[in-house]
C-alpha cells in the first residue's frame, strides 16, 4: 500500500517491522533481505536513525532473534 502512495518514510518502517516479524519467526534470511531494502529507502530519505538501527540489527551476529537474546 505505502510503495503505491508513495510514502517512503511508512514504507520504510513497515519493511522494518517485516523484518522484525521475520526474525523473531527464524527466518533470518528473509529478515535481513527485507531490512536491507527498508535501510536503503531509509538512507535515501536520509533519515539516519532509521538508518543505524537497521544497520544495527544487519550487524548482530548471526542475525538471531531478539526474542532469544531476551532469554
């Protein structure tokens, strides 16, 4: 719906949202594809909050759930 209305910045955080969603359900490889696409149109806003915290969650080792580094 965002990519159609053109709204970046909603787009954007709902891919991260997406991605949360994927890794916490273990799917880290759709995780970071779907955080990689919300960085860049984070990045391209230049909104570098959204941008760290993406950079953030692509950086942790092994992209392993939050949910399981809460244990």
């Amino acid at each position: 719906m965002w990519r159609t209305r053109g709204s970046i910045p909603y787009l954007a955080r709902t891919l991260r949202a997406l991605g949360d969603a994927h890794d916490a359900a273990g799917d880290h490889q759709t995780a970071r594809a779907v955080w990689e696409e919300a960085r860049e149109l984070f990045r391209g806003i230049a909104h570098e909050h959204g941008v760290r915290a993406l950079d953030a969650r692509l950086t942790r080792e092994g992209t392993e759930s939050r949910a399981s580094n809460r244990r």
